[in-house]
C-alpha cells in the first residue's frame, strides 16, 4: 500500500513554482502525491512526471469538475464542453505520469438541482463516461476514479453503491470506485460494508477525518475501515485530502472556516504517523 498526500494542503493549484514541492512531500514520507491542476493551462505536466521520476514518487491527478463543465447538465452544450475538458484532463494526468485521476469528475463539483437525481442525469452521464472512459483506454492504463460525495456537494452519486452501479452501466474496466472516508461518514450506513460493496472495482481511497483535520483525532473508525480494505484486497494508495484555511478560494469551496492543525506539516506528518500505525496494525 502506498500512502499520499493532496497537493492542496499546501497550494491552491499546481504551476511551476510549486514543483519544490514534491521534495517536501517526499521528504516527509510520503510515498505519492495527488495533484489538482486547477490551472490546466500552466499545469507543468512534464516537470512532475520527470521529478516525480527522480524521487520515486506516484503521481495520482483529481479534479472538481466546474458548472461549466457539467456531464449533467439540461444543456447538451454544457455536456458536450464537460466531455471535451476530461479528455483534455485526461491527456494532462498521462503526460504528468498518473496512476489516479478521480474526484468529481463525473458532474459538476456543488450542482445541485433541489431534488433527487433524474433517469435522464443518469442517462447522460452514462453515455458522456462511456465516450470519456474510452477515450481514457485508448490512451493509457489510467484509473478514473468515480468520488461519491457527500449530499451538500451533489445530488447524483453520494454513496459507494452509486457508484457500483453507475461504473456497470459505463461498463469499462478502467472506471472505479474512489472511496473518501469524509463523505463516508455523512452518507454511508455503514462504512465497512460500503467498502465491501466496491470489492472488486475499489480504486482509490481518500484518507480524511470527519471534520477534515488530523486522521486519528475525529470520529473515523480507521480500524474497521482498514480491516475492510485488507478484506476485499485492496492495496492501492490512501492519499490524506485536506485543505488550508488560509486559501481563501479552496476554503470557499471546501468549507474549511477553522484551522484544524497548527500548520499544514503538522496535519500531514502527524496524519501519515497515524495511518500507518493502523496500516500496520491491521495489515501486520
């Protein structure tokens, strides 16, 4: 298993600058890092897969897909435009050398319609992730990783079995289940068995506490919820995902009002200390 850390704790996107990075987090202990190229545009793609390289580290790319960009929307336009910007997306991760490329990247990050999701939403997003996920195979062995999130992000995928079900109606083996330990604990009944229900098709893991803070000081049952993943067999990576109060963009979007360390090292170096001790204790 390999343990990660999200590039957001400690930037609000990923340009050149921001490559010294990757030798903090190795530095730290961490065996991958995941990247959100917020500005595709100067997103040095390249640059990460050869430093990357260098020190031994697994690149892993995520993403909050934009209103504009939405695979749901009534707007076959939007559709269309939300298509085209995974695929571009799609292109970066490979040539930036991911593993991963998962979160909300099947509908809008924050659309929510004021009632349940529709057959035709569904519809659409089936037909958009079969156009998307092929594309992907046709390009390389990258996973896209298939988020549910929690009910005050979106309306269409909010728990594992969701997204079980929306990865059999895509119906191609490259799409999988991207578990997130904050949104579990809001939504699932169980968070145990919602890691027994993506047994097979589980692709990435999210490490996050309840209230996004240091993994070990919340309500996350982390024993239960590794002894799962030893069950089904999966030994992917577990990335912690959490985010700086102090940057005011990710803050607005993510709700973080509050700190929930003493400085961002804190959270991940005290959050990795913890998660491999459970990783050890459950795994030997």
């Amino acid at each position: 298993m390999e343990f990660g850390i999200h590039s957001l704790l400690f930037t609000e996107t990923f340009v050149e600058k921001d490559l010294p990075l990757l030798d903090k987090f190795k530095a730290m202990g961490f065996d991958a890092v995941e990247i959100i190229p917020f500005d595709p545009d100067n997103f040095p793609a390249r640059k990460v897969r050869q430093a990357a390289a260098d020190l031994g580290l697994t690149i892993n790319t995520g993403y909050g897909m934009p209103p504009e960009y939405n695979i749901i929307s009534p707007d076959a336009q939007v559709r269309r435009a939300g298509i085209d910007f995974s695929k571009r997306l799609i292109d970066l991760s490979n040539e930036a050398g991911a593993k991963v490329f998962g979160g909300m990247i099947y509908c809008g990050w924050g659309y929510l319609t004021g009632r349940m999701r529709t057959e035709e939403e569904w519809k659409w997003a089936v037909e958009g992730y079969q156009e998307i996920a092929s594309y992907a195979q046709s390009t390389s062995d990258l996973i896209l990783g298939i988020e549910p999130v929690n009910r005050f992000e979106s309306h269409f995928i909010n728990i594992a079995a969701d997204a079980v079900k929306f990865i059999r109606d895509v119906g191609l083996p490259n799409v999988k289940v991207h578990l997130d330990t904050f949104h579990m604990i809001r939504e699932e009944d169980d968070m145990v068995e919602a890691v027994r229900t993506a047994d097979g098709l589980l692709g990435y893991v999210h490490a996050c506490e309840n209230q996004r803070g240091i993994p070990g000081r919340g309500q996350v049952p982390w024993v239960g919820f590794f002894q799962a993943l030893k069950e089904v067999g999966y030994d992917g990576c577990v990335t912690i995902e959490s985010f700086d109060p102090n940057m005011e963009r990710i803050a607005k979007l993510c709700c973080i009002w509050r700190k929930l360390a003493d400085s961002p090292e804190q959270l991940a170096t005290e959050g990795l200390a913890f998660l491999k001790r459970v990783y050890r204790e459950v795994y030997g």
